[in-house]
C-alpha cells in the first residue's frame, strides 16, 4: 500500500492547482503511456490486446477502489448514459427522488426518458426522510459538485432499505479522496477524469444484484458480448451474464491513460487520502472563517457571485473553480499545506 508522500512522487505538478473537482492532473505515467501508445500507432504499430489489457486492469482497480468484485463493474465514458442504463430498471411513471441542484448527468436522464417519471427534487438534508413506499430510485451525487456537501448515506441507505427503494450514486467527486463502498448502493456511477485523475472518457458503474437482473442493456455492443472479439458481427450474440453486458466500446486511448492513474489510487490507503484531504480543507476554511460542515470534505465553497475571489486566485496563478455563484476550490493528493497558505493569502491581499 503507498503511503500519500510516495503517491506524490507520481505527478510533476499540482502546486497552486486547486481544482481537481474539475479535472484531475495526470499522472507521470499516465502521461508515459500515451505518448508510447501515440508512438507505436504512428510507426503503424498500434497494440489491441494491450488495448483491452488496460480496460480489464482498469476495471479491476475500480472494483478494487470501491470494494466490489470485478464482475459487478461495467465499464462507459460519460455518467449520463450510465444513469440512463439505471433508468431502464424502472417502470412506467416511477417515482424518482433526487437532491436539489445536483449534477444533470444524473437528473436529466430520469426527466427526459420519455417514460413519464415523476422526478421529485428536495434539499439533500432531506433526501433520507421524503424517501416514501412508492419511490422507485433515489439518485443522489455522494459529494454535490457545486457545494461540496457530502450525503448521509447511512440514512439514504437505511431508509432506502427500508421502502425496498433502490439506490443511485453518482460518487464522481467522491473516489479518489473519499473511502466508497460500493456494496451498499444498487447503482454508483463515476467519471474517472477528475479525483482519479485518468483522461476523459473512462467511466464505471457498479450494479447489484437486483439492478443486473432488471436493467436492460440498451447500449449493447460488441464489447457487451461474452467475448467482445466473438462478438463483432450479427445478432447471434451471448451478451455478458454479469456487468460487463452494460458495458460500452471503450475509448482506447483514454483507458490506456487511466490503468495506470487507477493503479495507483487502488495501491494508495483511502483513509489517509480522505485524511490528507480534509486536513487540507478544514485549514483553508479556519483561515478563512467560512462555516464548519455537517461532514468534512475536499471541496471548500463559498458565494462569490461576481467571481472576485475566483479572479483574485487567478492572479495569484492559483487555479480554482466557480460554480452556481460560488468559488470552490479541491485540495487533493498533490496539494499541502503550502497550497493552504498561498490561497489564502491571495484571498486576503
């Protein structure tokens, strides 16, 4: 298991950067293996088997991040299309609950499915108590993107239980610093492009029993198959009986940056990243005298309507973020507390 100090060795920059809830900055061998693959494809040698190689390792990290077998994990490239994966398990004018301003990726899928879903928004706060006997799903972000705020999920879950309600997360701002379980949801949908700093066009879904059995594999593929090299033409084909039959025709080059990114992080200790992390964070909002949170997170936001603070970290050559009128900024693997001490004192010049 890699300890943070040797973790860090993995990446050539990070000071300053403070948004890694937009992009993750890759790593030093994720940047090696692009540019050898781009190499041999030039020189008229590109490699498919080791193409598949790095999205059956990457798939075998996430399982591992998230603690669930292999089989249990599906492999696409953007969150909306596994959400609407999810919303194929649910029937005609299902009930669907969801946070208040949380991610489109996982709101628009449900409201425009054109299956008449009543699609019912309250504050996060609440999510666990309006969970009612006849919500179908409820689908909530583990860390809402424009806020930070981090989900009970032991109530989620509890009273999800409870009404045989099943569950949707959207953990994409979550694994990579914070410690997910993926057993416990039906569905948890992640990007990979940002905490687990792999290119853009690696995403996963995990799916439980109950989900396997009810979703439809609408986006089946040749990948879907059983064996994705029998599985190229025709309609005779034996699609996977686990998750990989909701998998999509992977993005090559995207994955072969990802196994490597993924391969550190599933060697890294979660415990002490989410401690890291939140150390980080917890020192800028002390120094910043901004409110303590109901459940600590990497994610600091506060209302910047105008953009002033996002511009004045800016000119400080800080990269931050804004969203929904407020600044955010992500402390991350690569940040310390030097990155702590440089926001804030631009924030306060």
């Amino acid at each position: 298991m890699k300890t943070i100090t040797s973790a860090r060795t993995q990446f050539s920059g990070g000071r300053g950067y403070l948004a890694s809830c937009t992009v993750g900055l890759p790593t030093r061998a994720t940047r090696a293996a692009i540019i050898a693959d781009l190499d041999s494809a030039a020189g008229g040698h590109p490699d498919l088997a080791d193409y598949t190689s790095a999205v059956e390792r990457s798939r075998r990290s996430f399982a591992r991040l998230v603690k669930v077998a292999p089989q249990r994990v599906a492999i696409g490239s953007q969150a909306s299309v596994m959400t609407a994966l999810v919303a194929s398990a649910l029937p005609e004018r299902a009930e669907v609950l969801v946070a208040d301003g949380d991610f489109s990726s996982i709101v628009l899928p449900f409201v425009h499915a054109g299956r008449d879903f009543e699609v019912r928004c309250v504050p996060l706060r609440d999510l666990a108590a309006e969970i009612q006997p006849q919500t179908a799903l409820v689908a909530f972000s583990l860390v809402q993107s424009a806020t930070g705020e981090v989900a009970d999920v032991g109530e989620i879950t509890r009273a999800a239980r409870a009404h045989g309600t099943l569950t949707l997360c959207d953990a994409t701002q979550a694994v990579g610093w914070f410690p997910v379980e993926a057993s416990v949801f039906d569905a948890v949908i992640c990007h990979a492009y940002k905490w687990l700093c792999a290119p853009r066009g690696v995403s996963f879904l995990t799916v439980s029993n109950a989900l396997l059995t009810r979703a439809s594999p609408l986006f089946a593929g040749w990948y879907a198959g059983e064996n994705p090299w029998d599985s190229c033409y025709g309609d005779a084909v034996t699609l996977a009986s686990d998750a990989r039959r909701f998998d999509v025709s992977p993005a090559w080059q995207a994955f072969v940056g990802a196994a490597p990114a993924l391969a550190l992080f599933a060697r890294t200790n979660q415990m002490a990243l989410y401690s890291h992390t939140t150390h980080l964070a917890r020192l800028f909002r002390e120094e910043m005298d901004l409110p303590e949170p109901t459940r600590e997170s990497a994610i600091i936001t506060w209302l910047d309507d105008e953009g002033t603070a996002v511009t004045r970290l800016a000119s400080k050559k800080i990269v931050a973020s804004g969203r929904a009128g407020r600044a955010r900024v992500a402390f991350h693997i690569y940040n310390d507390e030097e990155d702590v001490d440089l926001a804030v004192s631009a924030l306060k010049s």
